[in-house]
C-alpha cells in the first residue's frame, strides 16, 4: 500500500514539475496594427460605421483574413470578399467608393504587408446606379506600434 501511494506521488511530482519547466505560449502578435478616422458614415461588408476615430488590428496574414475594427460604436470583426498580395508605392489605406447616395468601403490596402483586402459592394437600387458615375477617396491607414 505504501509503495502504490510512494508512486502515486512520484508520478504526480513529475508531471507538476514537466508542466512548469515546460516554455510558456508566446502572446499572438496581430499582422498589422493601424488607425484612421472617417470624416462621414461609410458602409463596410454591412455594417455602417459612423463618422470618428477608429483603430483596425489584421489577425494574421492568412486567408481568410479577418480583422478587428474598433470605432465609437465598439468592436467589429470584418472579414474580406478576396485577398490579393501586390507592392505598390503608396501608403496603407482604405478606398471608399461613393454611388449614389451610397459610401462603402471597396478595399484595405496595408503597405507594410503588400497585402489587398478586397470587400463587397453593396446591392444599389437601380435608380442610384443610373444617377452617374461613381467616385473614390483614399483614407490613410497610420500604422501603429504597441
């Protein structure tokens, strides 16, 4: 009896010390950290963001890429219609379209990463689509450190 307890013991000392000496998980870094602030109310993969400041995390750099906006109505995770990798001289940015009457945001470009997020446009009636040509702006993304 005595030595069933003695390893019972034993085993269990082992498997406390092999779980502390064990490496601890290092924390997620996200892809890439940024901000930017939106002048007039745009929509984006659905959801409608309100003029303000923002601050948008990229997960990781795989696909689907997802990432984590957080604005003056509190987070949101959006994910992208298609994701394309191209370096291009400009700064990280986010392309807003204006049709109609509409604002939506089209694509996220991180410089950075050389990595596009494309995101769907929303359906427009008909008659907004016939009242011409539609437009776009480029916010600037500023890349944030931590």
């Amino acid at each position: 009896m005595k030595t069933n307890i003695s390893r019972i013991f034993a085993i269990v000392a082992i498997a406390v010390i092999g779980v502390c000496a064990s490496p601890k998980p290092a924390a997620a870094q996200d892809a890439f950290n940024g901000q930017f602030t939106l002048t007039e109310e745009v929509r984006w993969n659905g959801t409608l963001l309100p003029a303000g400041e923002y601050t948008v995390a990229l997960k990781s750099n795989t696909s689907p890429a997802q990432i984590l906006i957080h604005g003056p109505n509190g987070y949101m995770f959006m994910a992208t219609s298609a994701k394309s990798e191209r370096v291009e001289h400009r700064a990280s940015s986010l392309t807003v379209e204006h049709r109609g009457g509409s604002r939506f945001v089209s694509e996220l470009y991180l410089a950075d990463l050389g990595v596009e997020l494309r995101y769907s446009a929303p359906k427009l009636p008909n008659n907004e689509i016939a009242q011409g040509p539609s437009s776009t702006e480029r916010v600037l993304v500023a890349m944030t450190t931590k």
